[in-house]
C-alpha cells in the first residue's frame, strides 16, 4: 500500500477527530470509515459494499452496517459506532453473532474510526470467531503494515488468512511464556546446565531474563497486535488509557522496570495513575542517567513515523504540528504521550535499546 496514502488518511483523520471528538454515528461513518474502506482497496460506488447488510438471525433478521463482498458472497461485516464512544466486549460479541450466520464473512472489523478490532474464524478450533488484531490511528502511522490484514486483495487471494495465522501464533506463544515462565526459566536453566554443567552465575536470574526478553521480541515483531482477551471476557470498555483504580497494590499502576533495576515507580513510592506520568518519568530517567539525548538526534523520529516524533526541543512535531499531549522533560525537552498503551510500550523499548537497556512493564500496563 502506499505510505503516503495511510499518512494522508491518518492525518486527516485525527484533525477530524480532534476538532470533533463528540461526532454522531452517521458523521463517523461517511467521514472516517468509509474512507478506511476505500484505502482498503473497496470500492463503495459498486456492488461489492453493501450498506445495512441483512443478516439472518434465529428470532428473524438484523443489520450490519457494511458487508464487503466478493462475488455474491459477504467475507467481510463492519459495525461501526460513533467516534465519541469506546468498543466494547458486548459490541464484539454482537459482531460474532453476526459473521457466524454466514459461512462465507470470515472477517469482521469492529470500529469507531479511531479504534479497530479486526475478527476472523479460527478454522484450527471449529471455525469459533476469535478476536485477531487491535490497533488504532497512532498504530497506523508506525505500523502501516498491519492494513495488509485486511486489504480487499489480501482478502481475496488468501494472503489476509496467512497473516492471521502468524499473528495468532505469535500470541498464542507471548501468552503461554508469560503464563508459564517459571516452568520455561526452569526448563531453560536446566537446558543449560545439562550442555555445559554447573556455573558461578545465577543461572536461573539468567533464564528468567531470557524468557522475558523473548516476550519483548516477540511483542516488537508483531508490535501493532494486542494480545485479546478470550473471547467470553466480561472485562470493560477496551479504552487503553483509563485510569486505574487506586487500590495502593503494587501491582496497580503503570510499573516500568529497567534492566539496570531502576523502576519507576520506586517500590513505596506514591503510585501514578496515568500512563504519560511513568513514560516521562521513564524518559526523565534515561537522559538523567544514560543521557539519552547525546545518543539521538532530537527531533527524535521514530522509525517509519516520519511526520511525528517521540522527543522535540519545543512542543510540536517536524511538520508543524502541536503535540497532543506534550510531557516537559527535564532537559526542557518535550516528549508525545498522546498515545495508546502499545505505542507507549514500543517507544520506551527503543529509547532504551539506545543506552543498552532493556525494559518491562507490569501492574496495570
């Protein structure tokens, strides 16, 4: 697909969004979603989009409101709700319901304009829909590749199955190391110390940090994915940048933990609420420490970004534009903070990649 298209459109879309954050379902629709559908490669003037799609149910019919067509065939539903809400795990269940009364839609795409759930059969596990891909505006302008899911091309020669394929693979592992890794650093430590015999290291500190940085790898190869919650999930609206509840648990809160064993916040320290006060504390850490930005250029791009930056000496970004949510660091910098919880992770893993460190999150990350 062509970068400057999804730059374009993203752009577009965030003024839009920006100067209208409250915008009706039916605004949301023409001004937001139908262009994703035509950057997708579907052409809404022709009989291949089908608008209030009817959808047979047992308790007589519904709607959805578009259906992407190959042929005759719906292989693609999309609901859409106004940009002023949140998704919800009710509204992704609905869309299940949906694509399972048509045998041919093996893809859904749930969206307000600014986020996306994308759907597919699990054809492995009894053709179950399952949650494959979240992702949102901020994601498209790093990771444009992600749009290959779902583009009308990929769809149709199969390409889009593949790619489904790959990412649920790459899921299924971060969350099995992740539920497992006492068992895995165990089963690593012993690996080892069978090849080589006994060392003067700690060898299981050692393993539980491979295994960690495994799940780091794997989360940066596929850096635009989420991991879904199971499909019978109850949990609340999927807003990544709620506060949460200030229980005073240490595992409440945005915890960052450095590889040199700083982390922020401090155990006993007061516990910050907000995802942008631990990224800039972060961040604050590394200059004051590793100085950071002897090691960057400043503005400070992140790869493919292109248009946006991650750090500038003033509040703005190389094309002129105001950062949304400006953090002051303290060099007298600014760092962008204005973004979901996947892009705040992959932006402090680079940055600290730059002084040799690696980083984890836990708590409510």
């Amino acid at each position: 697909m062509d970068r400057d298209e999804i730059d374009e459109y993203v752009d577009r879309c965030q003024q839009l969004i920006e100067s209208s954050p409250q915008m009706d379902e039916e605004n949301t629709k023409v001004k937001l979603i139908q262009p994703f559908l035509e950057l997708l490669g579907w052409d809404l003037y022709s009989t291949e989009v089908a608008l209030e799609y009817t959808v047979p149910m047992a308790s007589g019919s519904t709607h959805v409101d578009y259906a992407l067509l190959i042929g005759d065939s719906p292989v693609v539903f999309v609901e859409a709700k106004p940009v002023r809400s949140t998704l919800t795990d009710s509204e992704v269940r609905q869309l299940r319901s949906y694509m399972r009364q048509e045998l041919d839609t093996d893809w859904g795409i749930l969206t307000n304009g600014k986020s996306f759930e994308v759907l597919t059969k699990n054809q492995q596990n009894g053709g179950e829909e399952v949650s494959v891909v979240q992702f949102d505006l901020d994601d498209l302008a790093e990771n444009p590749g992600v749009l290959e899911l779902l583009t009308k091309e990929s769809i149709r020669s199969g390409k889009s199955d593949e790619i489904a394929e790959q990412v649920a693979q790459t899921n299924r592992a971060i969350r099995h190391l992740q539920e497992n890794e006492d068992s895995v650093t165990e089963a690593a430590a012993d690996a080892v110390e069978s090849e080589v015999g006994e060392l003067t290291i700690d060898l299981g500190e050692q393993a539980r940090e491979f295994v960690q940085n495994l799940v780091s790898v794997l989360r940066e190869q596929r850096q635009f994915v989420s991991e879904a919650p199971p499909a019978d999930s109850d949990t609340s609206p999927r807003d990544s940048n709620t506060d949460p509840q200030e229980t005073g648990s240490e595992t409440q809160g945005y915890v960052i933990q450095f590889s040199d064993g700083k982390r922020i916040p401090e155990r006993g320290a007061e516990i910050h609420t907000k995802q942008n006060q631990n990224m800039g504390a972060a961040v604050d850490y590394l200059i004051a420490e590793y100085d950071l930005l002897s090691v960057v250029d400043v503005p400070y791009v992140t790869p493919r970004a292109r248009t946006k930056c991650t750090i500038n000496s003033e509040p703005t970004h190389p094309n002129g534009d105001d950062m949304r949510l400006p953090y002051e660091l303290v060099d007298d910098s600014y760092l962008e903070t204005a973004l979901n919880t996947r892009s705040k992770q992959s932006r402090l893993r680079r940055l600290a990649e730059h002084v040799g460190l690696s980083v984890e999150f836990s708590g409510e990350w």
